[in-house]
C-alpha cells in the first residue's frame, strides 16, 4: 500500500492513494460506467424538463413553475458537474496539473452557485412585481405541468438513488434532486390552492419560498467550493481523532506539520510528520500511517514523512513574510 525511500540520515517518506489499491480496477471501472450512465440519464430528463416547465411558466403565467425551472436548472447543473467531475477525474495528471483536473467541478460550482444568484435577483424582482399587481393563472395546464414535473424528479431520484451510496459526487446530486421534489410539490399546492380557491397569490407566494431555498443550497454550494479553494479540512474531517490515531502507532512519539484539505469534494489529502525513533520500526509505521489510519478517515491521496527526530521548521508555514 505504501512505500518509502531514505531522505538524509534519519527520514522516509511514504506516498498512498488509499483503500482503492485493494480492489479490482475492473470492478471501479464498471461501477463509473454505470454511474456515468446513471447521471447522464438523470441530467436529460432534469434538463428536458426544466425547458418544459419554463415553457409552461411562460404560457401559463405561473412564477411558481418558472422558478421551479430555475431550481430544476440547479440539479442539472449539479448533475452536469458530477458527470463531468468524473470524466475528468479519470484523466492522468500531467507536467503542469501534477494532481490532475479534479478541481474542476469546483470551478464549475463556483460559476453555477454565482449564476444562481444572478437569476435569483431577476427572479425576486418579478415577484416583487406580481406582489404588487398579481396576474391571472391558467391553473389547469399550471397543475399538469407541476404534476408532470414531480414525476420527473421522481424519475431521476430513483435513477440515482441505487448509486448514491458509492460515490459521493452522485450523491450530492441526489440530493439536488430531493429538493426540488419540494419545488414540485408547492407548485403543485400553489395550483390546488387557486382552483379551489382564485387565490393567484398563492402562486407568487410559493414561488418566493423555491427562490428562498434556491439562494440557500446556492450560498451552501458557494461556501463549500470557496472552503476547497482555500484548502481547509476536509468536512466531517476530526484532526484531532486522526492526530491521535497517528500518534497511536507502534513507535510513532510525535506527529507534527500535519496537513489535510481536498482536491475536489470526496477526495482528500493529507500530509503528515512522524517522529520514530527506532529504525526497526520506522517502515511498519510507514505502512500502518499509509496503509491503515489515512483511509480509515475517508484520505485517498497520503504523503507522509518520518523522521528519527523532529525537524525545526521543517515547512514554510513559519517563514518570514
């Protein structure tokens, strides 16, 4: 899982790519055909139905189907960036991108999340408008269209949902698609509500409430990608628990410049020193640190150094400015 090569006197290093190496690459590599599959199938019928409710906004007056569409927009773009997260994950890195191009789709959230608010505005500034005077709804094709809708969100969740426990990415855009089933469904109430009742602010109403969660899971997506750019922790990521564990090790007496952050969502990194002072048990320690503790904490990509003494400044995080 591991190895290591002499570095001076008294240091090794191990390089891991975690738990991945156990398993058959024939086994990885059908498992991403069919989640590539999976998702290229949720994102056309996501896609394909956002320009229909769009359609159905505009012909029936509806703001409530028109954010809708713009909230289906967000889970085709999150459908979009997972698939192509994982076209280019599989790309080898190269003499200019040592770690690939998975930093991809955080450039690509940063613009989706940014675009979302642009439309947002637009979007608030209509209600704005209808609050004032409301417009008539045409209610039965309104109904047909939010029905239509919520049975194709259902579609995509059940395509994804088989495999949102193996993969992270696909699993964020389940959950993208989970929430607009909650668009769907106020829609859906906003229609019921003016046909029993010719309450047409029912639909202005409901449209506010989809714009409200589109900013929140928007401003959620935006901190997320700005937090991997600025390479914090991985989330859910204890230091603490994994610090301790390292220090658990047969021989290891110190753990120092200890560093972890992601390249993309769901693949971390981690680089750590580790203080061993017996060169009997140096390379057992190399291996249990690469080999066990790192993937054990969700690290697929480890670089670990260790030393028979601690190196003073042994990083440029205390150098002078």
């Amino acid at each position: 899982m591991g190895h290591g090569h002499e570095h001076g006197d008294s240091s090794k290093r191990g390089h891991a790519h975690g738990p991945a190496c156990a398993h058959g690459h024939g086994h990885a590599h059908h498992g991403a055909h069919f989640q590539r599959r999976a998702l290229t199938i949720a994102f056309f019928i996501t896609a394909g139905f956002m320009v229909v409710e769009a359609a159905g906004g505009l012909l029936t007056g509806s703001m409530a189907l028109l954010s809708d569409s713009m909230h289906m927009m967000t889970d085709a773009a999150a459908l979009g960036m997972s698939f192509f997260a994982s076209r280019l994950a599989a790309l080898k890195p190269d003499s200019s991108r040592t770690f690939g191009y998975r930093r991809a789709e955080v450039v690509a959230a940063l613009a989706n999340a940014m675009l979302l608010w642009i439309l947002s505005g637009y979007m608030l500034r209509e209600v704005y408008d209808r609050f004032q005077n409301p417009v008539p709804i045409l209610y039965g094709p309104m109904l047909a269209v939010a029905v239509l809708g919520l049975l194709a969100n259902l579609a995509s969740a059940w395509i994804l949902h088989g495999h949102s426990e193996e993969n992270i990415n696909i699993r964020g855009a389940f959950l993208h698609v989970v929430s607009d089933l909650a668009g769907s469904v106020a829609a859906i109430i906003a229609g019921v509500v003016i046909y029993f009742s010719g309450w047409y602010l029912a639909d202005t109403i409901v449209s506010l409430l989809i714009i409200i969660l589109i900013l929140f899971s928007s401003t959620r997506l935006l901190l997320e990608a700005f937090h991997i750019i600025m390479e914090g922790a991985p989330k859910g990521l204890s230091l603490k628990k994994l610090e301790n564990d390292l220090r658990a090790i047969d021989g290891v007496s110190d753990v120092h410049e200890l560093h972890a952050w992601s390249l993309s969502s769901g693949f971390n990194a981690l680089s750590a020193h580790l203080v061993v002072k017996d060169p009997a048990k140096q390379q057992s320690a190399l291996k249990a640190a690469a080999g066990v503790v790192a993937p054990a904490f969700g690290i697929r990509h480890s670089v670990f150094q260790v030393e028979s003494e601690p190196v003073e400044n042994s990083s440029c995080d205390t150098c002078e400015q």
